[in-house]
C-alpha cells in the first residue's frame, strides 16, 4: 500500500489547475484582443472559436487513451469515418446511423480488451485501426458529398446567452471530464490504470474492462467531435479529420497531461485545445505568413515541453 | 426596301447603339472606389510549382493593385491541406474585415460551412481553381473537363488506328482529377478504337509519376499514348525511358521541364507529335480582378468559366523563352481581360480565348 501511494503520489501532485496552460491561454486571448479588438466580441469569438468544440472532443478522447499510457493514432480518421456516416445517414436514416455510431464506439472498447489481452503495443493497434477507420470512411463516401439534418446545423449555429457556444461547450466539457477522471470513483480506478496496473489487479479490479472502458470511452468522444465536426461543414469528406491525430495529442499535452503514467489533466486538455486552434488565428492576425502555422505549433509544444520540465525539476 | 423602311430601321439602330452606349456609360459611372478594401486570398496547399506559380501570381497583382490605389490590403493564408484548417483561416478573414474572400477550395463540401459564415457577415465569397458546392458565393470554373476531351481529341487524331493509352491522374477525390478523367473519357468515345490499358494516381508530382508509372510499365501492353494531368508529363517519360521503352504521344503539362523533353525529343525525333495543355495558375489573378469588380459594384454573373492553355508545337519554342526553369507556362490575365471575360458572361457569350503572352513579351 505504501509503494502504491508512492506511485501515485506524482500523479496527485500534477492534479488540479493547470497552471501553464489556463496563463499561456489567457495571454494569447489578451493578445488577441490587442491585436483585433473585433476578435474579442461575442459575435467575432463564436467565429474564431467555430472549430474548437470538434477539437475539444478529439483531444477528450485522445486523453482517455493517454490515461492508459496508450497513445491513438487513428482518432483523426475514425472522426472522418463518423462524419461520412452521419452525413449519409443521420437525415435519412436516423435509427440505423445511430447504430453505426454505437458500433463503432464498441468497435473502440474490443480495441482496447484487445491491446490488454493480447499485451500489444497500442501505437500498432490504433494505426492499424486507422487504415481501417479511413478505407471504411472512402468506401462510403469516395468524394465529398452528403449533408447534415437542420436540426444539427442549428444547434452548430446557436447564439447562446452570454457566451458563446463553443466557450459554454468548452466549460462544460472540461466540468464533466474533470469530474469523471478526478472525482468519480471509477475514473480514479482507471487512472490507476495508467499508473500502476499491477496494483489494480490485486485490488480486484479487471485489467481488461478498464482499458476496454477507457478507449469506448474515447469511441464515444470520438463520435461526439465527428458529429460537431459535421455540424459545422455540413457534409461528409473522408479526409477532413485527419488532422485531429495529431492536434489531439499536442492538445492533451499541452494541457499538463503526461504520456505514461496516468498523469492527466482533463481541463488542461480542453484549454489544450483552445491554444492549438488560437496559435493558427494569433498567427493570421500578425503579417508572419500562414506557412509558418505549423512550425509555430510544434514551436509552442517544444516550449510548454521545455518549460514544464524545467518547472518540474525546480519543484 | 423604301426610304422610310430604311429611315425606320436607322432609327432604331441609332436607338439600340444609343442605349447601348448609355448602359456601357452607366456601367462604368456605377463602379465605386475600393480603395480602402481589403481583399484576401485563402489557398489549401503550397507544396509544387503550380501553386507557387498561382501564389506569386496574386501577390505582384495584388501589391500592384495597392500600389495603384484600387485596393486597400490583401493577405494570402494557405492552409496546410486540411479543411478545418482552411475553415479555421476563413473565420478569421472574416473577423478580421476583409471585404472580400478568393478562396481556393480543398474540398467541395468541407469548406462550406465557413464560406457562408462569410456571405452571412456581408463578404464577397469568389471560389476559383477547384469547385465548390455553396451557392451563395461566386464561381470561376476552370475547364478542367475540356482539357481532358482535348487531350482524347489529340490522342485520336494522331494514333492512327488501334493503340493503347496510359492515363496519369492527379489528386484523388479532388473536383480537377475528376472532371480531366471525365473529359478525356467522354473525349474518347469518338476514337473507340483507342482503349485505356492502365491508369495511376501521379499527384501532379513529377517523382510520383514516374514512380507509380514505373511500377505498372511492367504488366502494360505496348503503350502509344500517354493522357496526363500535368505535372507528370516528365515523370512519366523517365520511367517509359527506364524500362527500356519508346517515347509514346506523352501529353505535357506545360511545366518548364516538360517543355524543354519536349523540345529534346523533338530534336532527337523531328516526326515527334504531342502538345500541352493545363490550367493556369494566374487564375488567381482572375479571381483578384472578379472580386474586385464586384466590391465595385459591377455586376458579375455567379459563375464564369476560364479556359486553359494549350501549346502546339509551332509555339513550343517561344513558349520555352519566355517560362523560367521551374516554374510553367504562365498566361496573364490582366484586368482589361478579366472586363472582357465578365462582359462577355454578361451577355451570354462564349469566354475569350486565353491572352497569349507573346504580344507583352515581345
């Protein structure tokens, strides 16, 4: 017992707010209003912010994993994949693309029983899955086309009172996810999973159902940011979510989250995902050419890496 | 006909050209300054010759134009090709007061949503180069399908006979790709005694040509013609070389290398037949002039299509003069032509053949 809370005791000290991440995002959006004061309205934060809440979604489910110690790398396609579906299926057949969805959510949870049964490496597994995540999106859709029901795009297009809707996505997406990893009872015991699996299994948990538990966990997310994603662009497009593989593990990261050990911030990666998708929109607002975006991204991870392991080490 | 038919119908000529002159007049006093504008262009992808082609194009039009006063900012933004990247970069024109947006669409769909956004915040949307499906912007079609069907016209003329072709496709899924692959099909239904053996995906990529070209030689009968989609007009060559092969009919793309095989097969084989033809990436310049009319408030039909450009032997020498080492064969459309264009959709004529480059270089 004293060698579990010695293990986990890392764990608890990198809990709570994410400290460099909530001011890293609070001096971009100071900056942002400095430089285009428009961008700081209700009306010009629901544009910029329009693609956040797929992003947030992505990198949710890219922190169950990475609570594991596991890393996906075919989230990006299997939000492409739900995005074909739903935009084929969600107006004509709701009942039948709600299935697909579900299927495809348990398809997430056998990936992981699988990983923990089978002791293989989750950086193969997820690739592999990717290819099928992404032949299943071209089979269904080989060019963009399809739409999204009203109801869907409405919802994608709400002005809700006070804040706009993908900061109130935000908030509440970081509430719940930060209570269900930190506070329920069984998100501890997944952490554990992360941490110290030995010990889960001698305290009687089942080492297979959790991970299972955790990657349909981040199924469902998945499909949560596929349909948003199709919200917002109203079609389907096989390739369109690519990106989100890596943005949600810079997103997680970025956020406080660590790559072993269960050591993880759920609010660090929303605010995670905020800094991904405001870097881009720093970056247009200043004459630096958009060629630059994705190296100031992978700048601004080296950095939060760099300074975290510095803080890390004074601590 | 007698003396007051005659002076009827002069009349009513005189009425016509007066109107006529009226509306040109009218047109023309209509037009308001876009001086303090700001228009901006959004590109998905930067990575070949042909869109920093397209890219350089904009820019010297654009800082001219601010230079001249017509307009008063543009920005380019290029997307690392990714839609929600490209969406991203749109909403932010948008918040950022652009009047108008050129966008040059990755997807026919993804990129809807945010192109609405746009037309909703009152900005002019113009989509050149690619297609897309939103109706509430502006639409430059390239001619994607006649250069396809011009290509099979070629193809047919100058195989006599039965003969096998290779087609080299470009980017999978995109609009272009498709419509070049429909065009030369449909081209080729007069020529049924042609018959496509093989086709592979180039990516518009030299080195990926003539590797996926490379890799299907092998199990292909002999090849007569080659229908490309530019880009991989080289490439191709190399591989057809490397096997051991004859240089069939191979299509250029109009690229500075494609040109100048061109020119070497034809010195080591003066009966050498092809010809070349592609877009051209100074639609950009176009789409710049077309966004402009429009915030100056010139009528402009919704949807205008843009021939390409094509090279016939007589030209290849000229053309090579004048197309620097990596870079393309480059017509410019200038702002006098892009008012002829746009008349001539006005009034339901056929779009003007492309300017050739010549008069201005010589």
């Amino acid at each position: 017992m004293l060698r579990l809370s010695a293990r986990i005791a890392p764990a608890l000290r990198g809990a709570g707010l994410p400290f460099l991440p909530v001011l890293a995002l609070t001096i971009m959006v100071i900056g942002m209003g400095i430089m285009q004061p428009r961008a700081t309205s209700y009306i010009g934060l629901q544009l910029i912010l329009r693609f956040v809440p797929p992003m947030i979604f992505a990198a949710l489910a890219q922190l169950c994993v990475i609570t594991a110690s596991d890393i996906d790398f075919g989230i990006g396609p299997f939000i492409s994949l739900v995005n074909c579906i739903a935009a084929t299926l969600l107006s004509s057949h709701p009942a039948l693309c709600f299935l697909l969805l579900a299927a495809g959510v348990a398809a997430y949870g056998a990936m992981g029983a699988f990983i923990q049964i089978r002791r293989l490496p989750s950086i193969v597994v997820t690739l592999g899955a990717s290819f099928i995540w992404l032949g299943l999106a071209l089979l269904i859709m080989p060019t963009p086309a399809g739409s999204a029901p009203d109801w869907l795009v409405a919802l994608a297009h709400w002005r809700a009172p006070y804040l706009p809707l993908p900061i109130l996505v935000g908030v509440l997406a970081a509430i719940f996810s930060q209570w269900f990893f930190r506070m329920s009872s069984y998100g501890v015991v997944l952490r554990g999973l992360g941490s110290a699996p030995p010990f889960l299994r001698d305290a009687g948990w089942s080492l297979v159902v959790a991970r299972s538990a955790l990657y349909a966990l981040a199924g469902l997310f998945g499909v949560i940011s596929g349909l948003m994603l199709t919200a917002l662009i109203s079609s389907g497009d096989a390739n369109v979510g690519t990106p989100y593989t890596l943005l949600s593990v810079a997103a997680v990261i970025v956020g406080g989250s660590s790559f072993t050990g269960g050591v993880i911030s759920p609010i660090g990666a929303v605010v995670g995902a905020f800094i991904m998708l405001l870097t881009g929109v720093l970056l247009s607002f200043t004459p630096i050419s958009s060629d630059w975006q994705l190296s100031v991204q992978g700048l601004l991870l080296l950095l939060v890496l760099g300074l975290r392991a510095l803080s890390r080490r004074h601590a | 006909m007698n003396v007051p038919q005659v002076k009827c119908v002069a009349t009513m000529v005189a009425a016509v050209l007066l109107i006529a002159a009226g509306l040109t007049h009218a047109g023309a006093a209509e037009q308001k300054s876009t001086a303090h504008m700001k228009i901006a262009l959004s590109n998905f992808y930067a990575g070949n010759s042909w869109r920093q082609a397209l890219l350089k194009s904009w820019s010297d039009t654009a800082s001219q134009a601010m230079k001249d006063h017509i307009i008063g900012e543009t920005k380019i933004v290029n997307a690392d090709n990714s839609a929600i990247q490209q969406s991203s970069q749109i909403e932010s024109l948008i918040v950022e007061g652009y009047n108008a947006i050129v966008v040059d669409p990755i997807s026919t769909t993804a990129i809807n949503g945010a192109m609405e956004d746009a037309c909703n915040a009152g900005v002019i949307v113009v989509v050149f180069n690619e297609t897309a499906t939103v109706s509430c912007a502006y639409h430059i079609i390239t001619d994607y399908v006649e250069d396809g069907r011009l290509q099979a016209k070629f193809l047919g003329e100058h195989l006599k006979g039965p003969a096998n072709i290779l087609e080299i496709r470009g980017v999978a899924g995109t609009s272009a790709d498709v419509d070049m692959h429909n065009g030369l099909a449909d081209g080729l239904k007069t020529y049924p005694n042609i018959k496509i053996v093989g086709a592979v995906y180039g990516n518009w990529t030299q080195t990926v040509a003539q590797k996926e070209v490379a890799g299907i030689l092998p199990s292909l009968p002999p090849v007569q013609g080659v229908a490309t989609q530019g880009g991989d007009g080289w490439g191709a060559y190399q591989a057809f070389n490397a096997a051991g092969r004859p240089a069939p009919i191979i299509v250029m793309g109009n690229r500075q290398d494609e040109l100048a095989l061109w020119k070497t097969l034809v010195e080591k084989d003066p009966n050498y037949q092809t010809f070349s033809v592609s877009s051209t990436p100074s639609s950009s310049e176009v789409a710049f002039w077309v966004a402009q009319q429009i915030l100056a408030g010139r009528h402009v039909p919704k949807t205008m299509n843009l021939p390409v450009t094509t090279i016939y032997k007589n030209d290849l020498d000229a053309w090579l003069k004048i197309t620097p080492v990596g870079s393309l064969a480059l017509t410019l459309f200038d702002q006098s032509w892009t008012e002829t264009l746009i008349e001539a959709a006005n009034t339901g004529k056929p779009a003007p053949d492309a300017p050739s480059p010549f008069l201005s270089a010589q």
